[in-house]
C-alpha cells in the first residue's frame, strides 16, 4: 500500500490501533525520495508535540516524539541504491 512517506509492506488483514504506527513498524519501507514529506511531518509533529504539552497531554507528547527523527538520520545516510526497511538502511536486493 501507498502511503504520503513510504510504502506498507504489511499483510493486508493487518489491524493497528494506533494513528500512525508505520514509523516503528517492521513492514514500513521509505526512500530518499521521501525525505522531504519526513521533514515535513517532522516539523508538523514538532508543533503538535508543543501544543499537546501546553495542553497538558504528556502521553500524546510522548507518543509524538518516538521514530520521525530516526527515520529521518537513516533515510540522509542513504546511497542511491539503498531505501529504509523498519528504520534500517538496506541494499535494494537484499530487501526483495
């Protein structure tokens, strides 16, 4: 499945509670093509993060602060050849 960031490699069936899993998910994949939608959810999240914390909601804070920035390191140590599987960088063929 398409997403805004990446592509879901999940079973179809699957079933998350959360709003937005995929950034920690193992089936989450993303490329360098990606990066500057990463970025922009990084700054979005960012300011979600601040009005949840002046709201006085630390769990939706917390929540919010997890893997963006992670995904966003691996996808700039990127090579062209290389894409971001669950938060890891990999070689294209071995991903396949």
């Amino acid at each position: 499945m398409t997403l805004p960031n990446g592509y879901c490699g999940a079973p179809v069936q699957t079933d998350y509670e959360y709003a937005n899993p995929c950034l920690d998910c193992r089936f989450f994949i993303t490329t360098g093509d990606f990066l500057q939608q990463h970025r922009q959810q990084r700054q979005e999240t960012s300011e979600l993060i601040t009005q949840a914390e002046d709201a006085g909601l630390a769990r939706v804070a917390e929540k919010n602060r997890r893997t963006l920035g992670k995904i966003i390191s691996a996808l700039e140590g990127t090579a062209e050849n290389q894409i971001v599987v669950g938060g890891q960088v990999e070689d294209v063929d071995a991903a396949g």
